[in-house]
C-alpha cells in the first residue's frame, strides 16, 4: 500500500511539475564587429547584421527571398503615377524606452537621413524626397520629385530605418529602436548581446536571448563551432573545413547567394588607373576561378560586371574580361606603362587576405607589381572608403541592387562616366518593369565596357548551424543575420 501510496505521489508530482522550457538563448559568430550600431550612420554591413530587423525596423523590410515586405507601414498606397505614396503605419507601435511611435517619428528619420549634413551612406535612396507630411499620426505621405518604383524598396534598407529622435546623441553605442529585440551589453572586442523586448508590437520572437560573438580568424571560428561554443556562424570564415562539418551529424551547412559582389577596386584619381587600356590588363591578368578556388575553396560565382547573377536582369559579361595574360601584356604596351607599382589595400575578411594575395601574384605575372597593407576593419573604412587613398583594393559590396554606386560623385572608385550617369537618371524615373530591365542591362555594359573595376565573384553564403537551429537566412538578400524566425526544434 505504502509503495502504491509512493507511485502515486511520484507521478503526481511529475504531471504537476512544469515542463522542460525550450531552449531560447542563441551565440552566433560574426567575422567583424560593427565600428558602432547606427545603421543610419555608416557603411559596415557588420552594424545590419547586428540591427536589421531585431532592433531597427523600417517602413517596409527585405524578406528572407528577397521581397519587399511590410514592417512599421501595414501597408501602402501609391498615388500620382509613382510620385507619392502613403505609408498605414502599424498600431501601438513603441521604441525600447516605451515612447510611442508615430507620423512624426517618419518625418524625423526621413529628413535626418536627407539632410545637407547627414552621414547616412546611403543618401542616394532619399534624394528623390520632394516632401514628407503627417495626414494623420498613423498616415504619412512622400511625394516624389519624380515617379520612382523601387521607392518601397529604397525603404527597406538597414540605410532607411525608423529612429527616435530622442537618442539620437546615443543611436551608436546605445540605439534604441523599434524592434523586438533591445541592446543588452555591448562588450567592445569580444561580444553584443541583444535581448526581446516585452513591448514589442509584434510577433513575439521565439529567442529571448541572441550574442553575436566576433570571430576574426577562420581557425578559431572553426575551433568554436566544433567545441560548442557557437550555435550558428552565419557567414562561416572556414570554407575549406565545411566538408568536415557538413559530415558530422550535430550540424547543417547552408549555402546560399548574396548580394555581395567581390570587386578588385580601383582608384581612378590614380593617373595609370585613369588609363582604361590599364584597367583592362588589370581585368584580364585575374584568373577568377583560381580566385574562387584559391580564397573560397570553390564557392562562389564569377561575374563581369557589378550585378548580383541571382537576378533576372543580370547579363554575363564574364568574356569582357577573360582571363588573358598575353592581352593584358598587349594591353599595358600600348598604354606606354612599363614599370608599375600599386598600393593594394586589404582589409580583414578571409576573401580579401587570401585573395590579395593570389591577384598579386597574377598581376605580377604581367608585370605590375603591388605592395599590400592588411587593415583593420576601421582603418579600411576610414582610409579606403571614407578617403579613397589606396590605388587597390578587394572587397565585397552586399548592399542589393547598388549598381548606382558608380554614378555617385565622390564615391571612393572616384568613377565618372557622363554615359552610366544618363542611364541611371533614366532608370530614377522609369516605373515599366520593361524599361528598367533594359536600363539595367545598359548599366552593366558601360562598366563592364569600361572596365570601371576588375569584377571577380559574387560572394556566396556559406552558414554553419547547429542541427536543432531553425529560421536562419540561408541567402542574404540583405545584409542580416534576421532572428525573428530563429528558433531551437523541439
């Protein structure tokens, strides 16, 4: 009776006890840490792989395939031909401190990002901005200097999110955004932590907890993914260990196509690089598939022009450039260039280091020699990016559809070609899918034509998740390491 009364109690006790929480905390690797968090203030891709759609959110949002999508506007009409359009903003919406969201708050990250003094890297996306008025506090108008159909689509980039005025003086190392995830801790050099937000507006987040550690070095990501340490490395730095991985049954290998094209840049207010019959040798002493072979192990897909292959409109212009040594020897002749030394700039992620030093070699096979300088991330953006003082440089652009970038004034390839500028005025206006097809298609000859840069791959994405991970991004249409469909299976 007694050992009866016992079983009883036991399994009382067991049907009475809560069950086993799931699990809700995730560490994830990053390669580079973000030089700080406002994605309204900078060109590092690191700060949207942190913010994008955990803690900013736009008026509308890239999705995981790629489709614009509604985030803080519900939805939105599209008036006068394209030339304005009225975003429904989502109720109840609040920042982290609590303060409510709305009209006003478009208004205030609209013009911030558009002003004469704005740092935003991105100006480009606003400058169609005729005006923005509040018609109610959740409705807002923009009227266009001009019809524009990507206009939704320029409002989805980490470039265009939704701040609060209030932190502004913060928005860098203590952002407070809209998202459904706060920043806990940002431990400079070693981690961020990000938490969710109990007030957030929409679907609660399945994580409670997310840390992105930073990674530097392929050996030790490799290292921390196999002792534990790391639960998902979305952007793996090991490729040549993925088969090893791929193997071992506690974890999954995505691979997948980003916006990143790998670009061999070049400083046009060098003299010899102003020389278009140099730029052409430069292009046509790369072998690219040594490149992808050499720095990535295999993965990636090699373009001729700055135009992600994944996209309908994409032409492969890869022949314009074939690898050809004897051409380029023929080439840097006939520019009278016989004694040639280029500053190439790399900065730290593994297809740049090992890559620079493969297209080194190639370019010393025709006779231009190099001398490389390993940067820091901060240093690359400050020198590189922000000055244009190198001659050289490889890097990888994950912004989508950035193919403007080379009718921007001032930009650091300091490219200037009065033909692509024309096509991207006409591509601003037209709203026919037809005809923006085909200007996309000219944009792509020009450049490629002129040999604006040595084109070399598009990045691929290649992800290391442990095998109980769901919901991670297995292509980056943008920039985002997006936790909001991340969850640990049952």
């Amino acid at each position: 009776m007694l050992q009866k009364f016992l079983q009883a109690a036991a399994l009382s006790a067991l049907l009475a006890a809560p069950a086993l929480a799931a699990q809700d905390t995730i560490t994830l690797g990053m390669v580079l840490e973000p030089p700080h968090l406002d994605p309204t203030g900078g060109a590092a891709a690191a700060i949207d792989e942190v913010v994008y759609a955990n803690l900013f959110q736009g008026l509308t949002r890239i999705g995981p395939d790629g489709s614009v999508q509604p985030d803080l506007a519900s939805s939105w009409d599209v008036e006068d031909g394209g030339k304005a359009y009225v975003f429904h903003l989502q109720p109840g919406v609040t920042f982290h401190d609590g303060s409510a969201f709305d009209a006003q708050d478009v208004i205030f990250s609209l013009d911030r990002a558009r002003a004469t003094d704005s740092t935003n890297a991105q100006k480009n996306l606003f400058e169609g901005i005729d005006r923005i008025e509040a018609l109610d506090p959740q409705t807002v108008r923009v009227s266009l200097k001009a019809a524009d159909g990507a206009f939704p689509f320029k409002m989805a980039w980490g470039d265009a999110v939704m701040v609060d005025q209030a932190n502004i003086p913060q928005i860098a190392t203590h952002p407070i955004g809209t998202g459904p995830f706060q920043l806990g801790e940002w431990k400079q050099g070693d981690h961020i932590t990000l938490q969710a937000y109990d007030g957030y507006w929409g679907k609660k987040p399945a994580l409670k907890t997310a840390t992105f550690r930073f990674i530097p070095d392929p050996t030790a990501a490799f290292a921390a993914m196999m002792a534990g340490d790391i639960d998902a490395f979305p952007i793996y730095p090991a490729p040549e260990t993925l088969p090893q991985l791929q193997a071992d049954p506690r974890f999954k290998v995505l691979v997948g196509t980003t916006e990143g094209e790998t670009i061999l840049a070049m400083n046009h207010k060098n003299p010899a690089l102003a020389n278009a019959k140099v730029r052409a040798a430069i292009a046509h002493a790369i072998n690219r598939q040594d490149l992808i072979d050499g720095a990535m192990f295999g993965y990636g897909t090699p373009i001729g022009t700055h135009f992600a292959p994944h996209n309908p409109d994409y032409i492969d212009l890869t022949a314009q450039s074939a690898f050809d040594p004897d051409q380029a020897k023929t080439l840097l002749a006939e520019a009278g260039v016989t004694d040639l030394t280029l500053r190439l700039a790399l900065p730290p992620p593994p297809y740049a280091r090992r890559g620079g030093e493969i297209v080194a070699a190639q370019l010393r096979a025709i006779g231009i020699q190099t001398q490389i300088t390993n940067m820091e991330w901060a240093q690359w953006l400050e020198q590189v990016f922000k000055n244009a003082d190198y001659d050289l440089t490889i890097i990888s652009h994950v912004e989508p559809m950035d193919i403007g970038i080379y009718g921007r004034p001032g930009y650091y390839f300091n490219y200037d070609n009065p033909a692509f500028n024309e096509v991207m005025d006409k591509l601003s206006a037209a709203t026919d899918a037809a005809q923006r097809s085909d200007l996309l298609k000219q944009a792509q000859q020009i450049i490629a034509d002129d040999h604006a840069n040595a084109f070399l791959f598009q990045l691929a994405k290649t992800g290391v998740a442990k095998a109980q991970i769901e919901g991670l991004w297995e292509n980056a249409p943008m920039p985002a390491n997006d936790l909001t469909e991340v969850r640990w299976a049952d």
